[in-house]
C-alpha cells in the first residue's frame, strides 16, 4: 500500500477546524459505532503491540451517575450532558497480554515485568497514544470530542476499576456538538517556538 496525502477536508476534520466541544446536542451514540471506534483506533500503533489502554464508555444514566462524584464541578453538567464519556485508561499488567499480541517475540513480557517503574511507564505512554488515537478515529467517523482532566482518578478508579490493574489516565466526552459550546479558536505556538530539523 502506498500511502498519499489526505484531502484538506479531512484534515479540516480531523485537526484544523475540529474543536474541543462543551455542549452536546441531544442525539445519541450508537453502541454498534463505540464499536467500529474501537476497531478503528487499535490500529494505531504502541510499543510491541502492548495496547495498553483500557474504555469504559459511559453512557447509561446508572453509569453517569456513578461518575459524577468524581467530576470537579466545572466539568459536571457538561458531561453528564454528554452522550457519553469514555474513560481512557491503562492496564499496568498490560505485559500479560503480549503473548498474544507480540508473538514474534516469545518472552516479551520480560521486557516489562521485572520493574514496576519500567511497565508504568511503557503503559501510560501507550494508554495515552492510544487516547490521542480514539480521538482522532472519533473525529473521522464523524464525533466530537471533549478531552479533559478534572476529575478524582482515584475515586474513578475505586469507581471503575477496583480489583484490577488498571488506572484512570484522562475523560472524553463523545458525541455530537452543539456548536454554541465552542470557544474561540485559541492560539498555538509556531514552529520554531517548538521545534528543529537537526
């Protein structure tokens, strides 16, 4: 497969003209595309195939409910609003799927295993990418997203994920935007603020 550039329009979709959305119109997210998202953003790629991120896609009132208390206020109305809200997460024993995932490499998971540090690391990294990835997949079957922080991680993770390895990383709010919510486009640092071709 040869890759070329992508039309302006879907880059207009994807980055340039996209915008954090805060208000939801009242439409609301089929279970079937959660799952062409999912199918769609675990194509991106992490370190020997770890896929360390771990969704909970909240979207029934129940479990609205049951996020709320972990919401900082400013963040509450709008994502209780939201059609959903995807909690990305990481799985910090995402080293014993690697079998599995990594099988040109027999013993991967010795890679990771032998130091608490090193498999935090590699799965916050990972869980993160693969955050930015759903984002993007989102974007381009054609959702709006509102990531955030604010947010209890520990009272999320008690809330979502007790019992397990995993941990709470960032929200985002999925659905279709209200474009009354958006804010002006803020400004972005420019190329040589930032970056160098060495």
């Amino acid at each position: 497969m040869t890759s070329t550039p992508l039309p302006q329009a879907v880059l207009n979709q994807l980055f340039l003209e996209a915008h954090t959305h805060n208000a939801w119109q009242d439409k609301p997210v089929p279970d079937a595309l959660l799952h062409q998202l999912y199918d769609t953003f675990r194509m991106g790629p992490t370190a020997a195939n770890s896929c360390p991120a771990r969704i909970v896609f909240v979207k029934s009132p129940q479990a609205k409910a049951k996020l709320a208390p972990a919401l900082a206020e400013g963040n509450r109305a709008k994502t209780l609003a939201a059609p959903v809200t995807a909690i990305i997460a990481y799985d910090l024993h995402f080293y014993e799927k690697l079998d599995k995932l990594f099988p040109n490499a027999p013993g991967s998971r010795s890679w990771f295993d032998y130091d608490e540090q090193v498999a935090f690391t590699n799965a916050f990294r990972g869980g993160t990418l693969q955050g930015a990835y759903l984002m993007i997949a989102a974007r381009a079957l054609g959702l709006d997203c509102g990531p955030m922080g604010g947010f209890n991680n520990d009272l999320v993770d008690e809330l979502f994920f007790t019992g397990t390895n995993v941990k709470s990383n960032f929200l985002c709010n999925l659905g279709y935007g209200d474009s009354a919510g958006v804010y002006p486009r803020n400004p972005r640092l420019e190329f040589d603020e930032v970056c160098k071709i060495a």
